[in-house]
C-alpha cells in the first residue's frame, strides 16, 4: 500500500486541515487515507465514501472490506463482509448475521443464527486492526463501525437469544435463549437486560413471572436509558406491580 502523507503533520492540524490532508493522500492512493477519508464522508456523501472504501480495499485495507459491508445491504454487503471474516475481523460476524436477519433479499435466519455463533466463539485480534490503523484511530470510528469485541459478543449474545425465543424460528428452544439473554445482560447488553426483565414482569414464552426478579433487571436500567426508551422500561416496570 502506499504511503503519501505526513501523518506527523497530520497530527497536529486542524480538522479542516486534516481533511484536506486525507483528500490529498486519497487521491494519491494512501490506503489508509482512502479509509479515513471515506468514512468521514460516509454521513455526507455515500456514495463517494463508498467510493474510497473500495479503492482502499482494492490496495488489500481489511477494514475497508468491513466498512464497504457495514454500509452496504443484501449481497454486496454479504460479499464483503465474507470478505473481512476470512482476512481475519471477526467483527464483521456480527454485520453479516444482521444482514442474514434483516435484509429482505437475504434473509437467511440458520445463516444469521451461525453468524452470531461465530461472532461469539472466535478470538478477536483488536490490537491487530487498531495497530493497522495507526494515526486515524478513534474510539468514535472504533464504536461506530462496531469493531469492539466485547460489544460485538455481547450483541450476538442478544440476538442468539432472540431467535431461540422466536416462535417462527428453526431452534425454539426457549430456555437456551433465556442463557443467552442472561449472557448478553452481564455483559452489558441494555436490550437483553431489558428483554429479560419483560419477559419475568410479564410471564411470557411459558417462563414463571417473577416481579422481583424483573425489578432487579429493570431498574438499573432507569439510570442509562435512553429518553426515547423511558416509556417502553416504564410499562415494562408497571407490570411488576400487577
């Protein structure tokens, strides 16, 4: 891959400066410039982020392999993200069994479900993909293309859980997703604490209601919730008192 910039000058300029920097090392063919650059346009222009996502891919970047399908839908997204598991990032699991869940003209629930199971049993090498990407590491660029393994397993955990739960799904088995979930919520999982805390304040998929049991889910919750979230936790805390 080329090298066509100064990242210790980078380092020390402006934001504006520094896309500038990006522009011009993109264009002459810095890989990882061609990364950072794409994904700092990938909220205002797509199509040209996606645009220096391939070229940075094109050079052999893993993680633009990873951006192209964590941005992208249906078979392009599979394509890529395909792509990334093999070279490694074991983040990218996650992104395709959400795909397999979710994209109509893909959907794929054995596929999803072998997706997270992956995302839960291999080994992540963060340190690799943070050494590869040097001077444009951030915690933001880290969380937003959901690199981190620990939030990755968890989230897979959540999902795993799930479509054991979901009547319409090949497994069914409701206590293995019960484990799940209960994995997914200690490990941080706000959507698998909170699921797990319905489903004991409300008694459903057959499980024992246990009202106590939910509040002890539930109202830590009260504490980081989103406001959007505020009504939902509140219903779900009321039916303890039923």
């Amino acid at each position: 891959m080329e090298n066509n910039i100064d990242w210790t000058k980078y380092e020390q300029a402006s934001e504006e400066e520094k896309v500038k920097l990006l522009k011009e090392g993109a264009e002459n063919g810095d890989a990882l410039c061609q990364f950072e650059y794409g994904y700092h346009l990938v909220g205002k222009d797509k199509e040209t982020a996606m645009h220096w996502f391939e070229e940075s891919a094109k050079q052999g970047f893993i993680l633009a392999y990873h951006a192209i399908g964590f941005y992208s839908t249906g078979f392009k997204a599979t394509l890529y993200l395909h792509s990334c598991v093999e070279l490694g990032c074991t983040a990218s699991w996650l992104a395709l069994g959400l795909c397999y869940e979710n994209c109509s003209e893909m959907r794929d629930r054995l596929l999803a479900y072998m997706s997270y199971l992956n995302t839960v049993q291999h080994e992540y090498d963060e340190d690799r993909f943070k050494r590869m990407l040097g001077p444009i590491y951030s915690d933001e660029l880290w969380n937003t293309l959901a690199l981190d393994g620990a939030t990755c397993v968890a989230a897979a955990q959540y999902r795993l859980g799930m479509l054991n739960i979901d009547v319409s799904h090949v497994t069914h088995e409701i206590n293995t997703g019960i484990e799940w979930l209960t994995k997914a919520s200690e490990n941080g999982n706000w959507e698998a604490t909170y699921t797990l805390g319905y489903i004991y304040a409300k008694g459903s998929y057959g499980i024992k209601r246990d009202p106590e049991k939910a509040k002890r889910l539930l109202e830590p919750l009260k504490k980081n919730v989103d406001k959007s979230e505020q009504e939902k936790l509140r219903y779900a805390l009321s039916l303890c008192n039923q």
